[in-house]
C-alpha cells in the first residue's frame, strides 16, 4: 500500500478533516475511560464484538477535542478497515505510525486508539517501545478478546495498563436508546405497563445497540444470528484454527441452550461424545470471545471450587434467543441471565453456591461473603419455600444477614427460621444497584 493509499485511509477513519458520527452517549463507560487521559497506562477496553466499544472511543475522541486537543493530535487505528487485512504486522503498525508523525507533526501529547487490536500478532511490542522511548502518548486499546484484561498483557507491558470490559446494552441504557429512561425512575411496584413492555422487548432482543436501534423484529433477530456466526466463524474459528468446527458449532450452540444451568467437561463429554480436554479447550475460547461467561462454585478451599462444575451464561439473552428459539418456555433462566450481566456490569465478584438448596449468586467482597441472591421470575407458593430454604442455609453457613430474591413482580419481606429475606421486583433492584 502506497503512502498516498494509507493517508486516505487513515483520514477516513479520523477526526482530522471532519467530525465522525458518534453514536448515542454511553455514559458510564465514557465517562470513565475520558477521566484515563492524563494516566501514563494504556487505557484496554475489551468485550464481545458489536457490543459498542469502538462508538465509545469515539465517543472520548470527541469530547477531548471538545476540550482543546487538537485534531492532529488523535491518531484512530481500525485493524477491521478491509484494505488492512493483507499487512496486519507490527512492521506495518509502526509505518502507520511514523507516516502519522511525518504527516501531521502533531506538537505535545498524542492519543492514540488502537482498535481491534487482537488482529496484530505482537502489536504489545509497539506499545511497548513507545513507552521504552518516553514518548508523550496515551493508548486506547480496544479488543474482542478477553485476554487483553488479563495479567499476560499487563506482564508484556510491564504492568502498563487499565483495563475496562464493555458489555452490551444494561436495562438502563436501553431504555436510554429507547428514549424512555424516565419510566425506570418513576416506576412504582412492578413497574407501568409500558416499562414492562420494554423489560420484555430486552430480554427477548438484548442489548446490542445495533439491535435495539432496528425497528423491525425480523430484522433484529437476523442481525443477532449474523452476530453469533461472526463471533464462531471469525473470533473463534479463524483466531483459534479450530479443524473440527461441526463438534466446536454444536458445542456452542449446546452451551447457549444450557446457559444458567451447570457445565463441566464431562458433563459434555456424555452429551457430545467429544473429549473432556476437548470440551474444555472449546469453553475456553467461547469465554475468550465473550460468547459467554462462567462463574464457580463458592468454596475457601480451591480444591473444592475446582471439582465443581461452572455455571454459564450468555453475553447477551438476544443471542441466546438467536440461536435457541425456545423464549417463552425459558423465560427464567433468561432472568436469571439478565440479573447476573447487571451484577457483572457492576464489577461484583460473582459465585453460586448449592447445599441442599441452591443460591443463585454469591457476592463476595475481598474475603467475605457480602450477599446472597436467588432469582426467580415468577415467586408463587410452589417454588417460594425451595428459594427461601436455599438463601436460609447459606445464611447459616456462611454467617451472612443478607439475602435477597429479585423477582418480576413486587416488593416484600419473608422470615424463615428468624431471618429476613427481601423480595424485591427487579426494576428497584435495579435502582438500588446503581
């Protein structure tokens, strides 16, 4: 690619000439990654694809020109810009460098974004020497995997980074690409008819902004396929070099059709008839990409929390809902499902635990257990004594006085052998958490 080439294209994608669209202000994850500028750490942001991290970017760019940074001074990198596919190499990272300073000659403090950032083998080494050579730059780092939050990175970095994970749409800020974020705040009991229309809207097509931006629901259910195909064939498939990819797409489609049910790899292995090393090697990229998430068994004993399978659970319930087509019969598992992204979302440190009855979520705060959490979508007299039992034990257990069921409907209070348990309707749960 000529120099001439590579300049259009870099102008394109950049603030330099123009301003770029920016999308609806996320608020929370812009906020936070704007308030990073002036830290010397790079600044890596991963998630699911499509889930909105480089509209963020943006997002951040533009306020920070807002605010008297030069245009010049932004470099914007697309790694998923098609004329780059063929010269993904840190050679060519560097070139596009270079050809940015010779170009622009920006004066003082640079920033730059690197987005998609996985598709560079070694990319870590650019970052890496500018910062060897003191050079006045703050690094963005977007990905899709979710190796880029772990320590390897900081380590190749030499400790260098801050690290945020963006999830797709919360309930919140639906309702805020929605134009209706006023309903939550004013909702009362179970909520008005109108926000429970919506709450059902998002547990049925998530949170993917794309996809609640799109009117028709043929058309959101297609966009939510072509996104879980991407996320197997190009995430997985091509990044890993899967060779049997029917046993890894019927691994993932088992996996979503059991999402807030227990996994292990010999749970799979009877039900797939593929290997444990196998089962566990193709959950591993799943958890990679972001397709879905795990958490363990609660024990102090590490022994103990390994031997116990995990639970799983889908980045987002419109993919889930893509690929299952079982909506209204799974409903539950599906709320329960939502209740765990908003604690995720929260950066809450998340187990389960099961005795002779079963907590949903357990919420660990540095070595205690802070609270104890069942969900369930409709509590009625058949299941309410099963949820209490299980919160109860736990109590006793583990010497903790809260414990909470989030429900669809309503607010109240239950006491079983003398301790309290609330129950409360997911809307003001939601207020509460915030």
């Amino acid at each position: 690619m000529k120099d001439s080439q590579l300049i259009e294209v870099l102008e394109y994608w950049n603030f330099w000439s123009q301003d770029r669209p920016t999308g609806i202000y996320r608020k929370h994850y812009a906020q936070e990654l704007y308030h990073q500028r002036k830290l010397k750490e790079a600044s890596v942001v991963a998630g699911v694809r499509r889930a909105g991290k480089s509209t963020i970017l943006l997002q951040v760019l533009e306020k920070l020109i807002d605010e008297g940074v030069p245009r010049k001074n932004i470099l914007y990198v697309n790694f998923e810009e098609p004329t780059f596919i063929p010269y993904l190499t840190v050679e060519f990272l560097l070139r596009i460098h270079d050809l940015y300073l010779e170009r622009l000659n920006p004066e003082g403090r640079t920033y730059v974004v690197l987005d998609e950032v996985q598709l560079v083998p070694g990319w870590e080494r650019f970052v890496r020497g500018l910062y060897d050579r003191e050079k006045d730059v703050k690094f963005y780092i977007t990905g899709s995997s979710s190796k880029l939050l772990s320590r390897e990175y900081g380590a190749s970095l030499t400790g260098r980074i801050v690290s945020s994970e963006v999830f797709p749409l919360s309930f919140q800020e639906f309702l805020v690409f929605r134009n209706r974020e006023n309903l939550i705040d004013k909702s009362q009991g179970k909520g008005s008819p109108a926000l429970r229309n919506l709450f059902n809207q998002y547990i049925r097509f998530g949170g993917f902004p794309q996809v609640v931006l799109t009117e028709e629901e043929k058309d959101k259910m297609q966009i939510l396929k072509d996104y879980y195909t991407a996320v197997i064939e190009k995430d997985i498939i091509q990044r890993y070099r899967v060779r049997d990819i029917m046993k890894l797409k019927e691994f993932c489609l088992n996996l979503y059709a059991n999402v807030a049910t227990y996994f292990s790899g010999y749970q799979a292995e009877k039900r797939q008839k593929i290997s444990q090393p196998t089962a566990n090697k193709f959950l591993e990229y799943a958890r990679e990409v972001f397709l879905v998430q795990t958490i363990d068994y609660f024990s102090y004993s590490f022994t103990e929390q390994k031997a116990n399978p995990y639970k799983v659970y889908a980045i987002d319930p419109g993919l889930y809902n893509a690929v299952s087509f079982r909506f209204s019969e799974n409903i539950g598992r599906l709320f329960e499902n939502v209740t765990y992204l908003a604690l995720r979302r929260k950066g809450e440190d998340v187990f389960y635990w099961k005795g002779k009855g079963d907590v949903d979520f357990l919420i660990r705060k540095g070595t205690k257990i802070d609270k104890l959490i069942n969900v369930c979508w409709d509590l009625n007299q058949n299941n309410e004594k099963r949820e209490l039992s299980g919160l109860c034990e736990a109590m006793e257990k583990f010497n903790v006085s809260k414990a909470e069921i989030v429900v669809g409907g309503y607010d109240d209070q239950a006491t079983i052998k003398g301790k309290k348990v609330m129950i409360s309707n997911f809307f003001n749960w939601l207020k509460k958490e915030q």
